[in-house]
C-alpha cells in the first residue's frame, strides 16, 4: 500500500516519499502489532492509471477531537432550517429538556459503532453538564467508554457557560467530573455574551483544573465578532498566573478574521502559553456570518495554517452531527478530511496538512499511540479505494479497516441504499 511517510517511523530506512508524500510499503504484522515495514517499488501516480493493479492509499485510524455525542442524531426530531446559531440554541434547549438517559445511550452507541466502522480510534465529545439531563448523560457515557474501550477511546468534557465554575455548584461539578476521568470545559463567548465575568470564571476553572489534576477544552470566539479576544485572555491568563494545565481551544473562528500580523501575534502568544486548538469548519462555515439572502465573503474559522507556523498544535474536528448546530456529519474520519481540504486549504501530501486528523490530534488528546507506524505499534489501518489523494478528492472512496490485525465489516453507508432496492431498470 501507500502510506504517508509522516505515517511512517522516521528513522525506518525507506525510499523518499514521492511527490505526494508518499511511501509505497509492505507490512508485516503479528499479534495486533507491526513486526516489520519494507519497502516495495511503485510507479508515480500517475501511471497507476494504467497499472492493473495499483496500491491503494492507506492511513493510521485517525481521530475525533471534538464532537457532542449527548446530542448527536438530534437534527431531524429538533430541526433548524433557518441554519442560524440563534435557533439552534433554541431547538438545543427544546431537545434537552426531553434529553433522557435511554435516548444519550442509543445516540451514543449509534456514534461509537459507526466511528469503529469508519476508522476513527478515539474521540472527545463534549457533554452539556447544567441541567437535569446533565448526571443522566454522563453516566450513560462513562459506562459507553467502559464498554468501547479497546476500540474506540472516548474523553468526556463537562459544558457550561465558563462562569458557571466561579460558583459553588461549579466547583462541586469539578470534584464531581474528575472522579469519572473527565476533562472541565466552557463556553467563553458566543452563544452567550461575553462579560467582565468570563475571567472570573476562567481563572476559577484553570485553578480547577489545576487542583484537580484535569485538562481543559473550551469552546472559544465562535462567532464574527470579538476576533480572538477569547484566545487573547486565555493565554495571558496561562502566562500571567503560570498556570500548567493541557488546554485546548475549540473553535477560535473569530480569530481567523484578524489582519495578518496581529493574527500571527496572537498566534505566538498561544504557542508561548502552550495552548492548542482544534478547528472545526464543517459547523463553522454552516453557522457563523448568515444573513439572510446573502452569501458572507468572508468564512470564519480558526486559521490552521498562521497557528501551525507559530508553533501551536492544531487539530480538525467534525463538531457537531445531524443535530440543531450542524445536519450533516456521520463521524466519518475520511469524509471530514476530503471536506476540510477545500474549505480550510489543507494539502494532506505534506505533513502539517495531514497532521490535523492524525498525529496532532493524537498529541492533543495525549493519546498512548501518536498514529506513526513502526516496529510493536498497532495493526491498525484504514485502506482507502483510491490510489492518490487526487483520487481521494475525486470521489468518496470505499475502505477497509484493520484493528489489531484483523479486518472490520465495512461500514453500512458503503453498501447499496436501500433506498435504491426498487431501482431495477
């Protein structure tokens, strides 16, 4: 097959990469783990047009750093045809009022099967965690990643407004959230206000954190306004106080519509801080800047590309799926990527382009495998029905997912619709 060589062990003797960055290999594989990588000679991609038999693109399982499994598969019973985040706040408020925990558990399972299937191997999924659908929730989920450990890693995070944990409940939801392995999360702008307070409350949460011996991953500036003043404070907050915490932001969309200068200077300042990020356009692109009747010139969403020069380690994410937020999305690895390469201009054939849905996403959620594949890591692939990524591009490819050595059922969207069982002519 033919594996990007940033997929490949750095100091495992192969040929240079070609001009895709890839490196056509064998693999020989034991027990669920690698024992040997060779190389094995292949033409360019372009002649694999005519070669009978070409070598298929393959990929370490990637992974989810951000999603809402509690709400995910919401869409169709709490629609927002309107597309707006206003009304999605609205149906999302509707749909948690008759969240219930056999409901968590049904949309949870549906997400982790399907993710398996598809050649995701971890995700963190946040959990709106002030409400009575709250405890419901997590219980479902946490016996959910008992159950899916081994196959898909699943890192849960408590949601609330960020002023929420500058109270005394807040700091009884800390203890609470930490003594089930989850991450304290927060929103810290849109869809709320932003106030005087939100540094009370993210100062409160990163000493939490920091008590508590736990992450942190905020949903920050997802809006058109504000501009990275959420990314601002949180890194001064970092720097200011020496606070050491892991800590993501999740969106930073705003951020994206700085001038260039003060973007990258904002972008140093999160490197100096040690503040990752995970960018995710899909629900981005879909909600933020609607007007009606017009099509906004400007998109924003995190700028990947200043971030990643800076220094900070970026991740992409699929957010949201088929809920009020966002009404695509299926927890599909592959499809996040193939849409992520024209809206955020990725070039997955060099390193920093393919890093967001692989290693970088890996380093975030400090997984145990950073996704490289060398001597005693994991038999774990994804084998993709293309050959380039300009084959990739062109069409939705099929796959084949090997876990520990041994090969998955494809996942069902790959199989003939049954809508389409009564097209015979």
């Amino acid at each position: 097959m033919r594996i990007p060589r940033a997929l490949l062990d750095p100091r495992c003797r192969l040929p240079a990469a070609d001009d895709q960055g890839l490196v056509a290999v064998r693999l020989e594989h034991a027990d669920g783990r690698i024992q040997a990588i060779h190389a094995v000679a292949a033409g360019p991609a372009e002649e694999s047009l005519s070669d009978p038999h070409p070598l298929p693109l393959a990929l370490t399982p990637l992974v989810e750093p951000h999603a809402h499994l509690d709400k995910a598969f919401s869409g169709e019973a709490f629609p927002n045809p309107d597309g707006t985040m206003a009304a999605a706040m609205e149906a999302n408020r509707r749909e948690a009022g008759s969240r219930r925990a056999q409901v968590v558990h049904q949309r949870g399972e549906r997400a982790l099967a399907r993710a398996w299937r598809y050649g995701l191997r971890a995700i963190r999924s946040h959990i709106d965690s002030l409400g009575p659908w709250a405890a419901p929730s997590w219980e479902v989920l946490v016996e959910l990643r008992r159950q899916w450990r081994g196959r898909v890693e699943l890192q849960l995070v408590a949601l609330v407004p960020v002023g929420h944990w500058s109270t005394a409940e807040g700091e009884a939801l800390a203890a609470w959230v930490a003594c089930r392995g989850g991450l304290l999360g927060g929103v810290l702008g849109a869809p709320f206000r932003s106030t005087p307070a939100d540094r009370n409350g993210l100062l409160a949460l990163l000493r939490l954190a920091e008590r508590h011996g736990c992450g942190v991953d905020l949903h920050v500036d997802e809006s058109v306004e504000d501009h990275g003043r959420g990314v601002a404070l949180v890194s001064g907050l970092l720097l200011e106080h020496r606070i050491a915490v892991p800590l993501t932001c999740s969106h930073a969309s705003s951020m994206g519509l700085l001038p260039d200068r003060p973007c990258r200077q904002l972008a140093e300042t999160m490197a100096a801080a040690g503040v990752g990020v995970v960018a995710l356009p899909s629900t981005n692109l879909w909600l933020l800047g609607k007007r009606p009747g017009r099509t906004p010139s400007l998109r924003p969403q995190a700028p990947i590309r200043q971030l990643q020069e800076a220094g900070v380690t970026v991740a992409v994410g699929g957010d949201n799926v088929q809920d009020p937020w966002f009404p695509g999305g299926d927890f599909d690895p592959i499809a996040l990527l193939r849409f992520s390469l024209a809206s955020s201009h990725l070039a997955p054939w060099r390193r920093l382009g393919l890093s967001p849905f692989s290693t970088a996403a890996a380093q975030l959620l400090d997984l145990d495998w950073d996704g490289v594949l060398r001597e005693g890591a994991p038999a774990d692939l994804v084998v993709l029905g293309a050959s380039s990524w300009g084959d990739l591009l062109a069409r939705p490819p099929r796959r084949r997912v090997l876990r520990s050595g041994r090969w998955l059922e494809p996942p069902s969207s790959e199989e003939p619709s049954p809508l389409l069982v009564a097209c015979h002519g």
